[in-house]
C-alpha cells in the first residue's frame, strides 16, 4: 500500500511541485514540475509575481495527480494584505526591496521579545514602512506567502507558525503573537490571523486535504536534516545559507544578539538557532549577469583557481539588493572579471562565512555538533560542500538536495498517520531513501584562520 502526497515548494529563484510515495519503508520523490520565480520591478517597486507562483502551483497539483493532501511552503518574512471581500490589495513586496531601508535602526530592541535576527526586511519592518498608506488601511488581513496561496487554494485563514514566526511579531517564549509589541509599535492587532501548528488541517482543494506544514522553507529543510545524532549542525544552503543548529529552548543572551542569531520556530516545538548568511544569491546574480553560462563548467573551472585569493565579508547589506552584483564584487574584493575568478572568490567567502557562523553557534549555544549537515541546492555544488569542510573542520554530509520538499513531505504523511514519531523518526527516514555524500575536512585550520583575520571577523 503506497500514500501519495503533494509538496508545493518555493523559492526566491524558482518554484516546484514535488510528489513523495511512502511505500513500507521507501520513500521516492519525485520533481513534477518546476517554474521561474521572476520578481517584477513596477513604479519603483519590486514585487513577486504571486498570480504567477499561483498558477504554476496550479498547474504542478494538476501534474501531480491524485494525491493524499497538499502542503505548501516558501521562503519567509514576505506578505500579503486581503480586505475584507478576500480580495489580495496589490502584489506582495520583495523582500530585497529598499522600501525597508534605515527602518530597523529606528525602532527599538525587539530581541528580547521576539528573539529573532534583526534583518531588514523582517515583516515587522516592512509593515512599519507600509503603515499609514491606502493599503494598510483597508487591509482586513496579513497572509504570508504560504498562507496566502493555501487561502486561495481553501477559502481558509490562518497564519502557520514556523513562518509567523519570522515576522518579528511572535513571542518567542508563548508561541502566539505578541500583542504588547504590537500594540507598543502602532501595528494594527486585527490583522493577525489565528496561528495555526505544523499537522493542523487548513482545509480541501477540490476534495483533497491541505494541511500545514513547516510552511517557512527552512523550517521544513530542517526537519529533513538526515541526522542520527542529537547534536548536530546544519546549513540549508540555496539563496541563502542558514547556519546554525536545532535547540530545545531560545537563546536570548546579549551574546547572541550581538552576534545576530536567530531563535525561529521550528516543527514539534523546535528551536531553529541559525544566522542567515548571504548564501549563493550573490552568485546568482552573476550568473544572470553573465547570461546564465554553463554552471558544471565555471564551478571546474572555479575549482582550478588559486583558493582564499580573494574575498569578500559576505555579511555586508552591500550585497543585499539585486542588479551589479559584479561589480560591487569586483570592487569590494579588487578582483578582477574572470568569471571563474569571482566564482571562487564567492564559494571561498561563503565557506568561511559558514565556519564563522558555525563557531558562533557552537560558542553561544555551548553545543558541540560532531558533524556538519549542508542540504537544499546547494548539496549539490561540490566545491562548495568540500570547501566548507575545509573551514569547519567538520565532515560535511550533503543531502538531500530537496530536504525542503521532503521535510514538507514528511509532516503531511504524518499528519495522515502514514508514519509516525517525532523528527528522529522522521529523519531515520530520510537517512534510509535519501543519497548523502560525505565530504571530509582536510584538517588544516591555518588558511582559514588567515583568512578570517583577513576579512576581519
Ligand atoms: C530561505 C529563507 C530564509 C529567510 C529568507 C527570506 O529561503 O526563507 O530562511 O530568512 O529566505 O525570507
């Protein structure tokens, strides 16, 4: 007896539909359908394109067949406003959008509260830089990404944990929005939707259950982290890295907030500890600049290059925003314009951007993680898995390539009763299906070393 079940899976750079059969102990996924997510620049404006992720969410079910339920889920912080007639009031703003820009530094401490990384585009910012306009006044509700496509889909409200809980505007310690703050900011408290838990039912599509589930990428990438031990350590590596490790109970110290770890919620009551580091989005976008050249030959050829020549402090804000990603590398890291070049001086920077993160983790959350799990796209960059072992010290274990997907997967075929346990159950899974390739540390710290005193960190 199989169970078929429907992931929906969206990314800052492209979309997809996956389809997980669970057999007695197997579990196959499959890539259904895949589409661009191409943001829309309009009157100064970046926007997502969300009618277009809609239908091609759409058109991914319509492909995927029968299925057991639906789960959605994107990358976080970004939202959209309905009124009161449910109709959505103009296209969500990008995250990457300077309307954000200066707002964090003027607005207090929110840490204790909410625990959370202060990163500019957190919703709470970008709600303070749409309070007061024409929008914000009619709205009846905010619906992030996930939930927003999951209402259109059920005709349902809600506001699903994981990812309220990068909003700035959930408290960390009750798990509810945190009315005090809220109210303290001059946000509107009647636009938060009721949370709804990873498992819960939203509703039906056309018959078919959809359910909750991780609906913030990275927490569903992390319930796929294919760890057999307690103390482990992770990057979700794509767009962005997410470094860190899974925690019991938040970390609130000065330390920590210093250092800008986040406490996000995580699936079962789990604490995602992490820092979002800039992530291969910087190669991305020399790669559009470069007309999207044969990627397995500039990584070989970015393989070849002279390692730690060149680099650059990937957690500058200067590398935030889209467009002339080459030449603001160029000029922070006096490179010049080989592609190759400037690839490795990206996937150089971003291995020792791990390992830093990866240090801090450790230190401020007294955890000594024996190995290094990397999944999401960027598994599947060699040099990028080997390098990052290198700057560790830690065996890398790369996979799964889509543990967003499968982590989605696995909190709906247990919300079905398809498989039962917590995360280790659900993991032990992933270990047994899923293909992990070990990359081991060549166990020489001294260029690392050398080059973080180079970049100042
Ligand atoms: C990764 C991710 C990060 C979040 C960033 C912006 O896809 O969801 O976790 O900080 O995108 O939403």
């Amino acid at each position: 007896m199989t169970h078929r079940f429907a992931a929906v899976d969206l990314g800052a750079s492209s979309g997809r539909v996956v389809v997980g059969v669970f057999g007695d102990g197997t579990l196959d996924v499959e890539v259904v359908h895949r589409f661009a997510n191409e943001p829309v620049r309009a009157g100064g404006t970046l926007h997502w394109d969300i009618l277009r992720l809609y239908q091609g969410m759409l058109d991914g079910l319509a492909r995927a067949g029968p299925v057991d339920s639906i789960g959605i889920d994107s990358w976080a912080v970004d939202y959209g406003l309905i009124d009161a007639s449910g109709a959505l009031l103009g296209n969500p703003v990008h995250y990457r959008d300077a309307r954000t820009d200066g707002i964090a530094d003027r607005v207090r401490d929110l840490y204790p509260v909410s625990g959370l990384q202060k990163l500019p585009f957190n919703t709470v910012y970008q709600l303070l830089a749409a309070a007061g306009t024409p929008q914000y006044r009619a709205a009846a509700t905010l619906l992030m990404i996930p939930d927003l496509l999951a209402y259109w889909l059920t005709g349902e409200i809600g506001a699903e944990y994981t990812n309220a809980s990068t909003t700035g505007l959930l408290d960390v310690r009750t798990g509810n929005w945190a009315w005090p703050l809220i109210a303290d900011l001059g946000l509107r408290a009647d636009l938060f939707p009721a949370i709804r838990r990873p498992g819960e039912l939203i509703g039906h599509f056309r018959g078919t259950p959809v359910v909750a589930v991780g609906s913030h990428d990275t927490a569903s990438a992390v319930v796929a982290v294919p760890a057999d031990q307690t103390s482990f350590a992770y990057v979700s590596s794509g767009t962005w890295s997410l470094v860190g490790l899974e925690l019991a109970q938040p970390v609130l110290s000065d330390a920590s907030r210093e250092a800008n770890f986040t406490n996000e919620g995580g699936v079962d009551g789990t604490v995602r500890y992490l820092r979002n580091v800039m992530g291969l989005w910087p190669l991305q976008e020399c790669v559009r600049e470069w007309g999207s050249p044969d990627l397995a030959g500039l990584l070989a050829a970015a393989a070849r290059e002279p390692a730690l020549a060149y680099l650059v402090d990937l957690d500058d804000p200067l590398f935030l925003p889209p467009g002339d990603m080459v030449g603001r590398l160029r000029t922070a890291a006096g490179l010049p314009g080989e592609p190759a070049t400037i690839t490795r001086c990206v996937l150089d920077s971003l291995a020792l951007a791990h390992r830093r993160a990866l240090r801090q983790a450790r230190e401020l959350a007294g955890a000594t993680p024996g190995a290094l799990h990397l999944v999401g796209g960027g598994a599947r960059n060699e040099l990028l898995c080997r390098l990052t072992a290198d700057a560790t010290g830690l065996p890398v274990l790369a996979g799964p390539v889509e543990a967003t997907a499968l982590g989605n997967l696995l909190v709906q075929a247990r919300a079905a009763g398809v498989v039962t346990g917590g995360l280790d159950a659900l993991r032990a899974l992933v270990r047994q299906t899923q293909q992990i390739v070990r990359y081991e540390p060549r166990g020489d710290d001294a260029p690392w070393a050398a080059a973080a005193a180079r970049v100042g960190r």
